[in-house]
C-alpha cells in the first residue's frame, strides 16, 4: 500500500492512498473533526466513483471495525495495532509450542520478554478473558500480546510457533 500525505492549509490533511488491489482513495480530515472518503474509479485515478463524510465520533467507531476492535475474521491469525513503538497482536498458538500446557507465570512472559498477556480466547470458548499467572496456555488458544515488535517476534518464535515450521 502506498499512503501520500500533504497538508490542506485551512482545511486539515489529505492521505491519498494506492492499495494492494490498485484501489485508490483519498481521506480528508478537516481541521472541525469531519473525514471524508473518496473513492476513485480504477480506470481513471481523477473520476470519483463514491464518497462518504463521517463526525468525529462515527470515524473512531469505523476506524475501530476497520482495525479489528469490533470482530476478528476468523482466517485472519494474526493483527497488529500500532501505538508507537508499542503493538498490539493476537497469535494463535501452534501445537508443539514451547509454550503448550505451561502457565503464563511459569514463563515468565513479561519478565523475560517484556511483553504483557492481555487476554487469551481459549479454544474451547467464545470468550476471552484476562489472564493471570495460572492462566495455561494450550494449543490452539489466541493470545492477545501487548509489547514492541521485536520482543512479540522473540516470543513468537520461541514459545508460541511450532519449532518444526520455523525455518
């Protein structure tokens, strides 16, 4: 995806954006909150295909379907939300797992990686939960990890993915 941005003197900012698929679309925030979309025909980059404007407030909540607050696809195994340095994933535990049938504490996940459990949705249920250190991690389960990307991939790698399927 390529994003371009240039500021709107007196009216705010404008992210025109290519997509994977060639999409194009321009978002304007207005300096008053209001966002508008635009949609461009694939054929001809200058003719507007549909457009939309939201509020504030209708923004954060599509901004927050969008990234997968509201419901995660489930062939979708894994999403990050960025704050910074800090990011936000869910990971589904593979079998085999160093981490399989161990407790959060044992693991010591926060103190050897520096990563935060936020929640685990466990296979066998449709509710997540907030876990604490006799929490155990079984194959299968979804882990909503909390750290910077260097420290989720370290964990990852050594305890949540299947060893045999890393290369």
């Amino acid at each position: 995806m390529n994003i371009r941005e240039s500021e709107l003197p007196g009216i705010g900012y404008k992210f025109e954006i290519i997509t994977k698929n060639q999409d194009k679309l321009v978002i304007v925030i207005h300096d008053d909150g209001r966002r508008e979309i635009y949609h461009f025909d694939a054929d001809d980059y200058d003719e507007v295909v549909s457009s939309s404007t939201f509020n504030d407030s209708e923004s954060r909540q599509i901004a927050g379907i969008l990234g997968g607050m509201a419901y995660k696809p489930k062939d979708l195994e894994t999403i990050d939300f960025a704050f910074d340095d800090v990011i936000i994933e869910w990971y589904k535990v593979e079998p085999n797992a160093p981490a399989v049938n161990k407790t959060i504490g044992e693991i010591d996940i926060r103190n050897n990686f520096g990563v935060t459990v936020i929640a685990i949705k466990k296979k066998k249920t449709k509710k997540s939960h907030n876990p604490g250190p006799d929490t155990v991690i079984e194959v299968g389960d979804t882990l909503v990890i909390s750290g910077e990307r260097s420290q989720l991939k370290e964990l990852i790698s050594k305890l949540l993915s299947n060893k045999e399927r890393m290369i």
